[in-house]
C-alpha cells in the first residue's frame, strides 16, 4: 500500500428513533457535521460489495471469523464524478481502510469485467483488486444504500454518524444507474444505526453522550443485512 495506516475503534449499536434524537441533540453542542454533508446535515450512501461464488467475504462475517476483509466501490449522493474503490480490513472491534478514487468509466469497466488495464494501475489498491478478482473470483454481488447523519471530533480522531433507511437493490443491473430500485433492508427501518470509530481512545464527553441504557453492541453489517435477499 502507498501509506502506512493504523488500525481504529469501530462500535456499532441499534438504537430506537427516539434516543437518536436525544443522542443528536447533544452531540450538536460538542461535535462538528461533517464538511462533506447536505444542508440536513446527511448524505446519501451507495456501495457496491464484491464477494465470489462461495460468498468468501459474506461467510466470513457469518462465521465470526476475526480477521476479514471485504472490498465495495462507494460513490455519494449519486454523483458519480467522484468514485471510490475501497479495501475494508476487520480485526475483532477494530477496522483499516484503504482507499483509491477510480473514473466512472473505470468503474463500469470492472464491473462488465474488464479489468486487464488495472494491472498496470500506478495505485496499489487498484493492482490488488486487479489479483483477488482473478484469484478469488470477485465480482459485484449488491447494491447497499443508505442515509448517513456524521459528526466529528478532533480529539481522539472521533467519528459518530447515525446511518438510516438501509436498502438493497435485488438485481445486479442496478449498479451504478442514475435511478435505482431498491427495498429496504432491515425489519425496522425506523431504527437508527449508530456507528463510533476513533483511534486510540474515546474522549469522555463523548463517551457520556453516546451511552445508552440498555443498548448492546452489535457487529451488525450493511452487506450481511442486504445479502439476506440474494
């Protein structure tokens, strides 16, 4: 890879409508939106996972196996002049992120297959993509969609963001158009999904502010959810 990164905290938890209210109401005063956000403080996510034939990535989530990765393309408010290819690395409660923008048109050639022209690619994460598709047999498995609300943090390099209306797309074809087709993903969809990713700590008055009573942490995935339907 081009740079070095390190490992970073990564909570999740399933939160009822009511207390992200709450939680949001509060975050306000202490945290930053994100500078990337609409004028509702939200935007729109949609990513395209990669898995095989065996469904490698989805087993290994099921599986509870530790150490994992997985591989989307993301792309933001269906703006498709900005594309990213990402590498999403698991261990445990910690996550890594590597990352590489890629063209719309690059993006619709891996996804019809041709892909000889990322061989050569002068970004790592391209070439590797380039080999596990070969080797692992990779290809574009579904479509996940969902509404993002993100705050930040400086200290401690904190990230909160409240992720809702996750949906999925049931055919293939669906990748990378201008209008798509899509249910919902999740049984509840008024429940919000609150995410919590920092590096080496969390600082308290975060920690005081994301504390729900009752609530569990889950290793809940957006890909696994969406997968349940094809």
């Amino acid at each position: 890879m081009e740079q070095a990164k390190n490992y970073r905290h990564e909570l999740k938890f399933n939160i009822p409508y009511a207390d992200y209210v709450a939680m949001r109401r509060r975050l306000r005063a202490v945290m930053k939106p994100d500078p990337h956000v609409n004028g509702d403080g939200r935007y729109l996510i949609r990513s395209i996972y990669f898995d095989n034939n065996d469904d490698k990535a989805l087993r290994e989530k099921t599986d509870g196996i530790g150490k994992r990765e997985k591989f989307r393309i993301r792309y933001y408010n269906d703006d498709m002049s900005f594309i990213v290819l990402e590498k999403k690395m698991k261990d445990g409660n910690l996550c890594l992120k590597y990352d590489a923008e890629i063209t719309e048109e690059q993006c619709r050639q891996i996804l019809r297959g041709d892909i000889d022209w990322m061989r050569s690619h002068e970004n790592g994460l391209v070439k590797e993509f380039y080999a596990k598709i070969r080797y692992q047999r990779l290809k574009p498995r579904v479509l996940v969609s969902y509404v993002r609300e993100p705050f930040i943090y400086q200290a401690g390099n904190v990230r909160v963001t409240f992720d809702s209306k996750i949906r999925t797309t049931l055919y293939s074809q669906n990748f990378l158009t201008p209008e798509v087709h899509d249910i919902s993903a999740t049984a509840t969809p008024e429940d919000m999904l609150l995410e919590i990713k920092f590096d080496r700590y969390l600082p308290d008055i975060i920690r005081d502010i994301v504390q729900i009573r009752g609530a569990r942490q889950q290793a809940f995935s957006k890909y696994g959810a969406c997968r349940r339907f094809g």
